[in-house]
C-alpha cells in the first residue's frame, strides 16, 4: 500500500489505514470471502483488501464466477444486488447500508412496465445502474463497456433504454441511431419515418453531470498537450469534444497503455487518484471536487465492519431475481462472445 500510495496518502493516514486493511484479510479469510471493488473505490482501499479490481461488466463476471461463501461488494447497491442475482446461494455484503446511486433512484418497475404498454413489443435495455425490480422488466441489461453491442446484438428497428438520458444519447451516437423521449412525442409517432429509434429516460448521474464543455476547453487551454477521457455517462457534448469515452475500466487502461504525460479525467474523483498511483510519471488533470457521495460511503472502516458484523446482507426476492437474472445472463453471455 505505501509503495503505491506513498505521494497520494499522507503517512500518518496510511499507516491507520494499514492496521485496518491486515484486520480485513485476517477476516476475509476466516470468513472464506472474496471481496470486489469498484474502481471508484478510494485508494487505500482500492490498493489494500480486494481480490479483484474493475469496473459494473467485470465485477459482475467475478460474482458469478465466485467460489468462495461470502461477497464483500465494494461498490453501490445496484451492484451489489446484481452480485445477489448471480450467486443467490451466497451471502451478499455491501459495507454500507444505503450507497444509492442517482439513476438507479430515476425508475421504477412501474415506469418500465408503462412504456412497455404503450410500445408493445419494443425490446427493453436497461442499464446495470438500476434496482432488481427494474432488471426483472427487462429484456437484457447493459453497461457503459457493452452499450452499444447489446443495442445492436437485438436486431430490432427500436429499442427502449434505460433510464441514463446521456448514456442513451451516446450510444445513439455510437450505433448511427435516432433518439425520441416518451413524454414529448406521442406514440403515434413513435414509428413514423425514423429508421432506427431509442426510446430514452430522463435519469442522469449526479457525478458526470456536472461536466461541461467549458472544462474541456479551460483544461486544453492551460495544457494544449492534455489528452481528455470522458465517462459515457457524461452529456454526449462533453464526450464529443473529448479524445476518448469509455467505462472506468477503459479509461484505466487507456492511460496505462498510452505514451503521453497529461489526462484530464471526467469521471469520479477518487479513480483519478487510483490512476495516478499506478502511473506516477503521468500527470492527472483532475476535476477534483466530484466525488461520488454513494460509492464514497465505502471506505476500509465500513468493509472491516462489514465482515465483522455481517452487514448489510443483500437480499433480493426469489421471483424477481429469477427475471434479474434473465437479463443480467444474457447481457454476460454476449459480452462473453467480445
Ligand atoms: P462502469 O461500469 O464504467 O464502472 O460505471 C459504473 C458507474 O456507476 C459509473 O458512474
Ligand atoms: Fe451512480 Fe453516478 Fe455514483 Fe456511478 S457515479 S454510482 S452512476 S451516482
């Protein structure tokens, strides 16, 4: 950990932090657990306890996939719930009793089966950043890294996605197709001369956001040289006039592979640290007041209590995971054949 974080941590901080993070592997395995992190995950955690790394798409792979009793879930609930859907025969920790997220909050099961009436037959995406309920509507589930493979693997003129309106948006952008909102265009029209339509939702998150057009162009301003990765949760003008958007996992590995000095990072506060630990010699150029106030919840604190205390065990009911799982499978399955 200090080898890592030593510019990053003050000392004092990561020797406390230290004493916790031996107390989680003593636990971790008395408890036979496996303990994922999002890479959100502030950095001494990130860099201490979990035994696997990553970003919504993989971190479901190694739940599915896990052997072990017990899964410490170092990220948000809708994560931790999609842990659940995978492996109901284990016991699903989130160390945090609510760790929400904004689009997650945006929909309910109730929204999804509206529209489904109102466009019958119309295969629905939704978006892992949603609730149990929501997936079980679903036809298949997306995220940032497969958005646009799981719109084109359906093969149908339109689809409805959901609920992230940038995400939509982009991926739109991405596969060459319109998108139309419910609530302004009447059904009627929904149809009508378009080719190809996404039927979109008004959810947003509350972190990407907040990113403007305007701190790309003070960032480039400043530092002409700096290469600009945007989260596709950002508003597509933002991911427009960047140089690379991608889930947090690519962004990651963008800059590992990437020869050149300085990222401006549009995406959560704490993965610009993560990023800058492991590439020392490369320079973040960070918007560094947003974080994001769910996934910061988690600290090492929480996941000592976590598997101290047994909390906050994860329970999804069985006739809705069952649905879940259809679409989180599917959406798993296809991304398998990338
Ligand atoms: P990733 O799947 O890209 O890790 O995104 C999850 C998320 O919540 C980003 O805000
Ligand atoms: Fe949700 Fe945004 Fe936080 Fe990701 S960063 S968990 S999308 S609120």
């Amino acid at each position: 950990m200090r080898s890592r974080l030593k510019d990053i941590v003050p000392d004092a901080e990561l020797r406390y932090k230290s004493v916790i993070a031996d107390e989680i592997l003593r636990l971790k395995e008395e408890r036979n657990a496996v303990i994922l992190a999002h890479n959100y995950m502030e950095p001494a955690l990130y860099y201490s306890v979990p035994d696997y790394r990553g970003d919504s798409l993989e971190l479901s792979r190694k739940a599915a996939a896990a052997e072990q009793g017990v899964i410490v879930f170092c990220g948000v609930r809708f994560m931790a719930e999609t842990a659940k859907i995978l492996s109901p025969e284990k016991t699903v920790l989130l160390p945090a009793r609510k760790a929400g997220c904004s689009l997650a909050a945006s929909i309910t099961a109730e929204d999804v089966r509206n529209l489904k009436a109102k466009y019958p037959g119309v295969p629905v995406v939704t978006y892992v950043n949603t609730y149990a309920e929501v997936k079980a509507e679903t036809d298949i589930c997306c995220t940032s890294s497969n958005a646009a493979a799981v719109v084109e693997s359906l093969g149908t003129d339109t689809v409805i996605f959901l609920p992230d309106e940038y995400l939509a948006r982009n991926t739109a952008k991405e596969t060459g197709k319109h998108i139309i909102f419910p609530s302004k265009l009447p059904p009627a029209q929904f149809d009508s001369d378009l080719d190809y339509q996404i039927i979109g939702w008004h959810g947003k998150c509350e972190v990407h956001e907040r990113f403007t057009v305007e701190d790309i162009e003070n960032a480039r301003s400043q530092f002409p040289d700096v290469l600009v990765l945007a989260h596709p949760e950002c508003p597509p003008d933002v991911v427009e006039a960047s140089d690379f958007s991608g889930s947090t996992t690519a962004i990651v590995n963008y800059v590992r592979k990437h020869p050149a000095g300085r990222y401006l990072l549009l995406t959560e506060c704490s993965m610009g640290d993560n990023i800058a630990a492991e590439n020392p010699e490369k320079e973040m150029v960070r918007i560094c007041s947003v974080r994001c106030p769910h996934m910061n919840e988690i600290t090492l604190e929480e996941t000592r209590d976590a598997l101290l205390n047994n909390q906050y065990v994860i329970e999804v009911p069985e006739d809705i995971r069952k649905k879940a799982y259809k679409a989180v499978k599917r959406m798993i399955d296809i991304s398998a054949k990338d």
